[in-house]
C-alpha cells in the first residue's frame, strides 16, 4: 500500500510534462532534462532532491518537481551538484518551489566544494507568480555570486532561455550552447519589433553563434547536446573541485629528447614581420598530447584562450593568434583573455602566455568604445593573478601589449623570448618615421635607402630580445624547439608557488 502511493507519486514526478508539450519537445530532437542528467553524470550516481516538491494550494498543487530536476552525483567519480530545467512544465519557468530547489543546489555546492552544473531550459520569470519569481531570480543571482570563485560554474543552455533565465548563466564561469536548438537573450524578437522596430530572427539575435562570435556570452558551441555534455565532462577534468584544491594531475610519461613538433618551431616564425601562422602549432608542441580545450574559440580570434596539461597537470593557455587581425589586442580580445586568466587564477590554474603581438589596436571605433578602460582589464587580470605565470615571447612584443601580454613587470615568474622576438616600443617603420622625421625629408630622393638603413639599424640594437635579457625582464633567450623542456622546468619548479592574497575586500578592476 505504502510502496504504491510512492510509486504512484515518482511515477507522476516523472511524466510531469504534458503529453503536448512532451511530444513538441522529443519533436525539436532534444533530450529531456532527466535525460541530460543522466547523461551527464556517472551511470547511478544520481542523488534527485526534492522530486515530489510542488507548489500551489493543497486542493490544486502544481506538477511534482515544478519543472526542474535538482540533485548530486558524479562525473568522473568527483563529486557535483547540478540542475535541470524542464521546459515541458510550464515552460521551465523560475517559480517559487522551482527557485527554492535550485537555491538549495548551489548552496549544497558550496557547502560541499563542488562545481554546479546548470541545464538551462526556461522562458524566465514565472509570469503568473509574479514577484516571486523575481525574488528567486535575485536570489539565484546572490547565490552564484557567493559561489563565484569557489566552486566552478559551468552552465549549458539547452534551449530557449528568455529574460531573467540567462542572468544566472552570464555570472557563471563557462556557458555552453547548443547550435541552431538554443537561444538566450533579455529581449526576444516579437518584443524587439514592436518596441525599437527592428526585426530579427530568433537566431540572428540569440542563437549559439550570435552569443558565441558576436556578443561573446558563451564560451563554446556543440553540435548537439551529448556533444555540449561530453565538452563539461572534458572542461571538469581540468579544473579542481574549488579554489582551495590544485587541478587534477593525470599520469605523465616524460617524452625526451626534442621531437619532430618540437623542431619545426625552429623554423616557424616567418622571415616577413607581417607574414601569419598559426600561433596553436607552438602550443600543440608544448602541451601533452597536443591537446588544448579552447574556450571562447568563436569569440576574438585574435587571442586563443583554452586549458591544456604540461607534464601532467593542467595549466590555462593564452597566445595571441597573428592570423586574425595580425594577433592585435583589441576590445574583445583583452575582455576574453582577461576573464580567462582570473578564472584560471581563481582555480590555480598556471598561466602559459605566449606573445606575437603588433598592440592594441588602433581605431577611432575602438577608442570611442573603451579601449582604455575596457582593455586595461587584462593589465589587472596579469597584475592581480597569484598562481604561477610563465610567459614566451614568440616574435613581437611591442609597446602596451608587451606589458600588458604577462610580462615580468606584472609579476611572471619566468619570462622566456625566442631569438625571433623583437621587443620594442614600436615596429622598425613606425619607430624610424617618429625618429627620423626631419632627416628623412631632408634625404629627398635617397629617403628610402636612408629609411631601409635606419630601420635596420633599429632592428639590430632595439628589436631583439637581448636588451629586455640584460635587464632580466626576460629570464632566458632560448631555442623554439627547447620551448617544451623549458616550459616544463619552469613550470615544476612553481608548482609549490603560493603568495597570500592582499588583505582588502576586493580590487575595483575596470568595467
Ligand atoms: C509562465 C511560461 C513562461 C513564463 C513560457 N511559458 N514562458 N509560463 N511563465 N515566463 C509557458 C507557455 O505558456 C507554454 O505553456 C509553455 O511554457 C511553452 O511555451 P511556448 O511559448 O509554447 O514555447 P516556445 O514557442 O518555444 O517559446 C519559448 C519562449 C516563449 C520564447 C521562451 O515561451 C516566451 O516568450 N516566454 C515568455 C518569456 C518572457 O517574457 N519571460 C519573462 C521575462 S521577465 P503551455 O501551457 O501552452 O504549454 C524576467 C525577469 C527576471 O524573466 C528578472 C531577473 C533579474
């Protein structure tokens, strides 16, 4: 008798979804949000929480679970808290037992230092709750604030999420999309044309590629859901529980010697200063396996951020890319890595800079954007970084984004420079038309030859690394293909790194 009104009730909890909306959602070819749970977490390890929680009067209570599947569980073995929003009941929407099932997810995360998984499935604001569902909304927003640094955060959105549903996923650490089945944006198109006029596509204005190349809101693409899953389960593998842990380290096998990946970057760098190449070929060569998890791929391709090991442990990558926009720093580029590298701080990550950068960008547009404030974050973000930093100068490494680009003058530890690398105020043509004005037009016809001269000059004593070696700004000139070994020394060597944090509340980093 008691078994069957137990079985009666998790048999209702589990068919909460109307049959319509049920059907118009296996239509959509989408997994349900019990399915991404199991999916995501080890086989069995689910431990559901408030399954038969319900809202409403006694005399007409809501569907069991009110539209979210809430609990723990492993992936990997290692522990996780996670949440999963049922779009077939009521839409997902944030009520209040809804909102009070989640709470207790990220407060259980913290109270158990584990990361929380967020799947995200809602049309916002339970509309017919009304300010209780802003409470909860607000609520949330407190919840991952506490949680923000010392657990990972990593949020998937499944489908559509309108209003207050994508502000619980833009304060956590990595959001996940789904191309052409997600969306998110505050305002949706129907709204937008009756309000402003313009007229849009749900994916032109909230789809995974528009959040993911042009708003940079989220930090990788899926082509589907397991493939969105299997990429958290990659992520996680990379990052400690919380910030008081160091990453997992996985077994390592020394590869000596230098090998074939390693010796072509001694002829990698081109001759041609503006001639490109793909700054991932000197990454591939460094890290194990040659494998990077890129984050943000889509977003500022100019700077390529992702995770990777060294030996074993994990370590988070940032190299500017001179095949896009010859690897200058601009507004997106120095938001992107600036975030990277606090995440990467704030999770004991190691930084593993390499630099060919031209500067920040120039431009009326960039300017009247914010460069100045907007890219100082990453000045900040190097500065205020603890957990070790080793940088490679590849080839340019001019003016503020020589300083900038995890310099020793913001604290690196080991600061390591090809022979190729030219660190310098500016570039030889720029540096000799400010220095040599006068003379130039003095030259009449022979300017030319007396420029080529003059920047070559300026190449030989100002455009080396030697000068920045001298000083100790930079700790070894060393050989490209020594480039594994030496990053590998250095970075065993700081793995027992630890330097308190300044006793203050908190930076005022520029926003
Ligand atoms: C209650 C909702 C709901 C909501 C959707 N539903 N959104 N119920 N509150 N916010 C219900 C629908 O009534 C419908 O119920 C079911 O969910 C599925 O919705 P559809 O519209 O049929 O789905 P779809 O066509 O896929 O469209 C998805 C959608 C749309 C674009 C998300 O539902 C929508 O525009 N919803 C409203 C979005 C919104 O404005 N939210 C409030 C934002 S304010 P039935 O019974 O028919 O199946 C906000 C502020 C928070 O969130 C601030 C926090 C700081």
């Amino acid at each position: 008798m008691a078994l069957g009104e137990l079985r009666e009730r998790t048999g209702a909890a589990l068919r909460a979804g109307s049959e319509r909306a049920v059907l118009k959602h296996r239509a959509a070819g989408k997994m349900s949000a019990r399915e991404r749970v199991l999916w995501l977490l080890d086989t069995d390890s689910l431990l559901e929480t408030d399954q038969l929680a319900r809202h409403g009067a006694a005399d007409a209570p809501g569907p069991y679970g009110d539209g979210v599947i809430t609990g723990t569980g492993t992936i990997d073995g290692r522990p996780v808290c996670v949440f999963s929003q049922d779009f077939t009941v009521l839409g997902g929407s944030m009520g209040e037992t809804h909102g009070r099932k989640i709470l207790k997810t990220m407060d259980t995360a913290v109270r158990l230092g584990c990361p929380v998984i967020s799947i995200n499935e809602s049309g916002g604001a339970r509309i017919q709750e009304g300010v209780v569902s802003l409470a909860y909304y607000a609520e949330l927003g407190r919840r991952n604030v506490r949680a923000s640094g010392l657990v990972p955060q990593i949020a998937l959105i499944a489908g559509p999420c309108a209003g207050g549903a994508v502000y619980s996923p833009a304060l956590m650490d990595v959001v996940v999309m789904v191309d052409r089945s997600s969306y998110m944006f505050v305002t949706g198109p129907d709204v937008l044309r009756s309000v402003t006029g313009e007229d849009v596509t749900v994916d032109e204005l909230g789809g995974a590629r528009a959040n993911a190349a042009v708003s940079g809101n989220c930090h990788h693409v899926a082509r589907d859901e397991a493939e969105a899953l299997e990429w958290i389960q990659e992520l996680l593998s990379y990052l400690p529980s919380n910030a008081m842990e160091l990453p997992p380290a996985v077994p390592f096998t020394p590869v000596p010697g230098r090998t074939a990946r390693d010796l072509a970057l001694d002829t990698l760098v081109p001759d041609a200063d503006n001639q490109g190449y793909d700054v991932r070929e000197v990454i591939s060569a460094v890290v194990d396996d040659a494998e990077l998890l890129e984050i943000h791929a889509q977003f500022a391709p100019n700077i390529v951020c992702g995770l990777a090991r060294v030996e074993g442990r994990p370590v988070g990558v940032v190299a500017n890319q001179p095949l896009h926009r010859a690897g200058a720093l601009d507004i997106d580029a120095t938001e992107k890595a600036a975030r990277f590298v606090r995440f990467c701080d704030a999770f004991n990550l190691p930084v593993l800079t390499f630099v060919d950068v031209p500067g920040y960008l120039p431009g009326v547009a960039q300017e009247r954007d914010g460069i100045i404030r907007r890219g100082a974050k990453l000045l900040h973000a190097y500065a205020e970084a603890t957990v070790p930093k080793v940088t490679v100068v590849l080839r340019k490494a001019y003016g503020g984004a020589y300083a900038v680009m995890g310099s020793k003058h913001l604290g690196a530890d080991c600061n390591l420079a090809w022979p190729t690398a030219q660190i310098a105020v500016m570039g030889g043509e720029a540096a000799v038309e400010v220095l040599h004005r006068r003379r130039l037009a003095e030259a009449g016809e022979d300017a030319p030859a007396v420029r080529e001269a003059l920047v070559e000059e300026y190449r030989r004593t100002l455009m080396t690394p030697y000068a920045a070696a001298e000083r100790g700004y930079v700790d070894a000139v060393i050989e490209p293909s020594s480039t594994r070994a030496q990053v590998g020394a250095a970075l065993r060597a700081l793995s027992t790194k630890r330097e308190a944090a300044v006793g203050r509340k908190h930076g005022n980093i520029p926003l």
